[in-house]
C-alpha cells in the first residue's frame, strides 16, 4: 500500500478531484522515462516462449500479436479506439492483432488526471496552470496510479501509444536493416509487413525475435496526422460484431473447472453489519453446498447462480440499523441543515464584491434538489475468485486494478502482490465498477472456500440495494439584475461527497474537500463580475460515490438552470446572452456552433419550446439544446443538438455514440429516476422502479464534434450534464412552468 498511501497523502490534496485532463508527452523518452521511474515493463515477466515485447502496451509471438489496453471497457469503446492509436503507427489492419486489458501495474498511471487533478480551470492555459499540471503529471508517474474513469482513457493514451506503436515500428525496421543489409530509409511497413525495396515482405511476428536483440529505436515522432488511415476515420469497433453476435464473453459469462457459485444478501442498510440469522430453509433447498457468513451478511454456495439466488433469499436475517437516517425525509432534512459554515466545504472561486452586488438591482432566487440515483448497468456486479495458500486469484470487470488487489488482499489478510487480477469486458458501469463490494465479498467467500474456484453473482435486486448511489444534493443559488445584465451570482450547493467517499473505501481517506462538488459548479465561463460558488458537504447520509460525470451531474442542473432564470428575469434570449457572457473565444465557438445547429431564433410559440445549456467537465465543454412539445399528454421530446469541443475526434462513429448515450443517459434520469430509502433501504430494487428513457421516448440527436480546444479531452461523461437543465429550460420556455427538482415527472407527466 506505499504508493497508494502516498498518492492520497498528496495528488487529492493538489486540487479539485477525480479523474480526466490532457496529456502532451513529447517524444517516446518521456513514455519510456514514465514507465522506468513507475515501475518496470509488466509484460516481460509471463512472457512466452520467442515472445518479445517492445514497451507495456506490444507483444509478440510468433504466431501473433497483441496490443495492450491499459484501460479498463466498460462500453467506452477502449477495446478499440485505444488499441487503433498503437495499431495507426505499426501499420496494422484490424483483425491483424488481439487485444488484452492490462494487469495492475505501475506502468499503466493515468497521465489524464493530471488537468483534473490540477487546482484550475480547464480553459485556464496560463503558464501557473501548466506548471501546476505539469507537478500533478510528476507526482502521478511517481505514484503509479492506474484507473479507468473521468473521461480520460483519450487524453491519458492519445499520444503515448502512438509513439509506443512507433517504436515497435522503426525497431522492427532496424532489424530488418540489420538482417538485411538495406538502409533503414529505404524500408517501409504495411499490413503487419516489413517490406523491403524489392518488394520483399518479412511478418512482425517472424522478425520479433531479432528486433527484440537490438537496442529499441527511441527518437521517434507519431506519424503526421494526413498520413492516418484509421485515426479521426469513421469505423466500425472492433468489439461490435462480437458483442451483436453474443460472441464476447463478459465477466460474467467467464467459467472455470471445478467452480461453485455463490450468492449474497447483504444488509440493506449500506455498510453495516449482520446481527444474527437462520438458514435452516436455505440448507434443504436444491443445489446448496454450504451457508457462510461474511462481514455484512450471508452467502449460499450452490451448484449454480440459480439455485444459490433462490436459497439466500430463503434466509432469515436480523441485521443492524442504519448509519444515516432510515427515511427519506430524514435525508433531505440533514441536507436542508447542511448550509452552516460547520459543513463549509471550500469557497473555490470568487470575484468582485458578491455580498453589495446582492444588494444592487433585481434579486433572484431559487433552491433546486437532485435526488440518488442508482448506476445500474445491465451487467449485474460479479467475478470469480480463488484462494490457496499462496494467495488469491480473482477474475473481474473493474476501473481500479490496483484497488482490487488492497482491497481482496485486506478482506482475507494477504498482502497486494499476493492478489493476482484478471481484468474483464464489462457490460456498463457508469462508476459502479469504481467501488469494491462484490471483491470484498469475493473475496471473504472464497476464503472459506479454499482451493474451490467461486463464481459470485449479485442478483438485479441485490445490485440495486447495496449500489452506493450519486450524491444527494441541494442549491440555494442567488443573483441579481441590473440594467439588463447579471451583476451578481451566488452559487451555493450542500451534498453528500462522492469522491472522498470513494477515497475512504478504498482505504486512501483524504479530509480535503471534495473537489467533485465543485464540477459544473465553480467552472463557470460566463464574464459575471460578481461571483461566489462555495460547496457545504452534509454528514450522516447515505454513502455516496461517482456517477456518470460526478460532481457535474447535479451541479450542472442547478447552476444552468438558475442561469436561465436569471437571464429570463433580466429580458433577454438565453442562447444570445450565453454567447454575448461567455468569456473563452473557444467556448464562445461552440455555442455559437450550437445555435447555427439548431436555428435558434427565439421562442417557437404553439406549445412548443427550447432550451440551451452549456457545461464543462472533465475539460470537455459540451453545450445542447432541447426542443419540447406540451401535448395533452404530457411533454414530448421532439429533438437535441449537441456541440462538444474535445480537441480531436479519434473515431468520429463512437464519438457520436458516446455522446447521444450521454444526453439519453441525462434525460432519462431527469425524467424519471430516484433512489429513497425506507426502514434504512433503498426502495428502488429494479428497473421497473428506476426506469431509463423509453426507445419511443428518445428524440433525434444531432450531434457535432468541434477540434478547437488545444488539448485533446474525453467525451465518455461530459454530454450529461447539460441534458438535464437544457431540458428543464425547454420545458419553462413551452409551458411557463420551471422545475428545480430531479426526478422531473414529480411534477410534470411526459409523453
């Protein structure tokens, strides 16, 4: 745990919080530099027989490649936009390579969270801010942090595996030199071929060995973008045939000789223990091999997930109470009592004299709620788990490789290194595979299952009850208007804290604020000359962690749509006053871009309605407009347009992928979705009470990527946030009425 623990004692401390940014590396030293001072290259140990490997992202052997994706799938598309970046410079053609998801390993850290990590605004370019993020980047090839989240996979690998596939490149062309005595200038690679002047062709696989002798050609650059052949190209990935076709194997679906199954009931109320209970039932049922109990509840072991889910749910258990209050009323009470300067978090930005221009011209003001809500991806939480004496082995989809050895290894007392780890494909997680439940679990079974392979399955019910859900939240946000402009904002929000939540679970607890309360919140880029947004973190609450753009989720809706309010309140046209207000030339662009899109000319009039919203997080700047209808029964989402500024589209197919799935994913849970709790548990137990939006529901979706930003940034979250205040704006402009609480159809119904 040395370098966990001195990654929480400071990269947490340097400023806001999770996870995403940019990266510049400028030549293969400092990837190679990176690698050495993190750790050594994984993938020279359990090397096969004449296999060789050039740095931790290329293997080969001599009856095929592999590429190395250090990133964790969880529907991304990492399988395939990560592995075309090293394929792009070693002139590989899809179907030329396999792919395998990386081990834990130092090696992998994460070089995108350095711009998160960093105490300033992603727009900020200034020589402080990079100096800043060019400490956090230091302080991460020193820790060795490995993670898959906050829209990072792209900034963090953009340029690093396209110098690691270079490298492989003009390495196997040195050797083919040396072999052949041909001046490497003269020797060029296509198609997995060295070819030499006269047309000679050598496979990388039948070369690997002796380019593996020589020295690796270092002093190379990434090939000029105009020479791309799959880079910023439309095309298809590489793990959508076998994902249609049923073919690729989940981790849930994976299977090994010998294995028992297991299934848990957990206490409802998050986090506490077991009391006492009676398995006499479960014992006479079909299939069941044995009862355990474990730290917070009881497992079946049977001879499959069927007969283990029957019988665990034919316990009896007396469990303790909760932690934090039993109902839901209870929860909004503590947050209404939050806004106290007990609970300051931090004041992250302040200009001007915010408390005189208060004072000054039109008040307004509003207070807006964002409830739970669940993560629930279709992959119910799982994995497989065997222990021995010399350790454990555990195969699972997870976003922390690291994390998940502390974490098993803590729950049956083996060191991390004892733990190894299987990455797996996973189906969803939307930061539900950030937190550890089902390998603490796993873990405890399989240790009083020792030298029995168990397959543990949490059913959809279970799933729903044990998530740790988005934070709760509410803003009390003011302003004022004078002579037609906002003079003045006073942002302030109370929540739960995801990430130091996250932080303190996985045994790396911080007591700096959290800096996730601030996304959507303090990164406001409209020129306010007074402004204040502070953060006040609740206690007693319910655990909460990341969800699908943290932080910016909630906040996102509150200071868009108070905004909103604050522009009606003054006069004039919401899509005009964000462009004329907005400070950054190259956010200006975009919502201009986005009114271009949409036609915007003012109010529809008959019934129908459009909002706009602009939110940055994770450094991306995504900016939408919802059109509405208010029918007779209810309102009708007739169409989106989205404008999102990641500096380079790497597939152009999965970007608009990506960025539809956001805004679905953000209107769906404004409309309809919630997390309370009664006698300590959450009431919600599956997707009948948790709905997503409906297929007949979704709108069009007009989606369009700009590359004017000077960094390349992650589009896997950022879509969120604006869905749900572009939405709320829409339905004000249609109907008069504003709605400031999630889920929507607590006061409006919808088509």
């Amino acid at each position: 745990m040395g370098k966990i623990e001195r990654l929480s004692r400071r990269s947490f401390l340097i400023g806001s919080a999770a996870i995403a940014g940019g990266i510049a590396f400028g030549s293969y030293s400092d990837v190679a530099q990176a690698a050495e001072s993190a750790g050594s290259n994984p993938l020279t140990a359990g090397l096969g027989p004449n296999s060789v490997t050039f740095n931790p992202w290329v293997e080969i052997s001599p009856d095929k490649i592999t590429l190395i994706a250090q990133h964790a799938d969880i529907g991304q598309g990492v399988g395939s936009s990560q592995v075309i970046l090293i394929a792009e410079e070693m002139d590989l053609d899809p179907g030329q390579f396999e792919i395998r998801f990386a081990g834990p390993s130092p090696a992998y850290f994460n070089t995108g969270f350095k711009d998160e990590f960093a105490p300033f605004l992603a727009a900020d370019q200034s020589a402080a801010a990079e100096e800043a993020r060019a400490a956090t980047l230091e302080y991460l090839r020193k820790t060795g942090l490995q993670m898959t989240g906050g829209s990072s996979t792209i900034p963090d690998t953009y340029e690093k595996l396209r110098v690691a596939g270079a490298v492989a490149r003009e390495t196997l062309k040195a050797a083919a030199a040396k072999r052949s005595g041909v001046a490497v200038a003269d020797i060029r690679t296509r198609s997995g071929d060295v070819i030499l002047p006269d047309g000679t062709k050598i496979p990388y696989v039948q070369l690997a060995a002796e380019a593996a002798a020589i020295p690796p050609v270092l002093d190379v650059k990434p090939r000029d973008p105009s020479t791309w052949r799959l880079v910023g190209k439309p095309m298809m990935r590489l793990d959508i045939k076998s994902k249609v076709m049923g073919e690729l194997k989940f981790g849930i679906d994976q299977k090994i000789d010998g294995m028992l199954y297991a299934s848990v009931k957990l206490n409802p109320a998050k986090g506490q223990p077991l009391k006492s209970y009676d398995a006499s039932k479960a014992l006479k049922m079909p299939g069941v091999k044995k009862v355990v109990e474990i730290k917070n509840g009881v497992a079946v072991i049977a001879t499959n997930s069927w007969y283990a889910m029957k019988a665990v749910a034919a316990i009896d258990c007396k469990w303790a109470p909760p932690a934090y209050p039993a109902e839901q009323a209870g929860h909004w009470k503590v947050l209404e009592n939050s806004f106290k300067p007990e609970f300051l978090g931090k004041e992250w930005r302040k200009i001007g004299d915010v408390d005189t221009a208060l004072k000054t011209g039109k008040l307004v003001q509003a207070e807006y709620r964002a409830p739970y809500v669940a993560h629930q991806p279709l992959e119910p939480l799982n994995g497989i788990g065997i222990v021995t004496d010399k350790g454990m082995e555990i195969w699972v989809g997870h976003q922390s490789p690291q994390f998940v050895q502390h974490i098993a290894a803590t729950a049956i007392g083996l060191k991390p290194e004892q733990v190894i780890f299987h990455n797996q494909w996973s189906g969803g997680s939307f930061g539900h595979r950030l937190e550890y439940e089902n390998v603490r679990v796993l873990a405890e079974i399989a240790n009083q299952m020792k030298g029995t392979p168990i397959k543990l399955v949490f059913s959809r019910e279970e799933d729903f009850i044990q998530d740790i859900p988005r934070q709760i939240a509410i803003a009390r946000h003011r302003g004022s208007i004078d002579k037609g402009k906002i003079v003045a904002a006073d942002l302030k929000l109370a929540s739960t804290a995801p990430l130091n939540g996250l932080l303190e679970r996985s045994g790396t607890p911080t007591k700096d604020p959290d800096g996730q309360l601030a996304a959507g919140h303090w990164n406001v880029y409209y020129d306010i000359p007074n402004f204040r947004a502070t953060t006040y973190e609740a206690r007693g609450l319910s655990p909460s962690t990341t969800w699908r753009s943290v932080g910016a989720s909630t906040a996102g809706f509150f200071t868009e749509s108070f905004i909103d309010e604050m522009i009606h309140a003054a006069g004039l046209d919401p899509m005009k006053a964000r462009i004329d207000m907005c400070a950054v030339p190259t956010y200006r662009k975009l919502l201009e871009t986005l009114a271009q899109m949409s036609d915007w000319k003012g109010p529809l009039g008959n019934g129908k309605g459009r909002g706009v919203a602009f939110v940055e997080s994770f450094g991306t700047p995504v900016a939408e407009v919802v059109e509405v209808t208010a029918t007779d029964r209810g309102i009708r989402i007739d169409k989106v347009w989205v404008a999102a500024d990641v500096g380079k589209v790497v597939d152009p197919v999965n970007f608009e992928n990506q960025v539809q799935g956001g805004v679905i994913w953000g209107l769906g849970h404004a409309i309809n979705c919630q997390i309370t709790y009664a006698k300590g548990g959450a009431q919600q137990t599956n997707y009948h009470h948790h709905e997503a939006m409906r297929l007949y529901q979704c709108p069009v979706i007009e989606v369009r990527g700009l590359e004017n930003d000077p960094k390349v940034r992650g589009v896997g979250e950022p879509p969120v946030p604006p869905a749900a205040p572009a939405l709320a704006n829409a339905i004000f402009a249609a109907t008069g009425k504003r709605i400031r609480e999630m889920p929507f159809n607590k006061f409006i119904d919808f088509v």
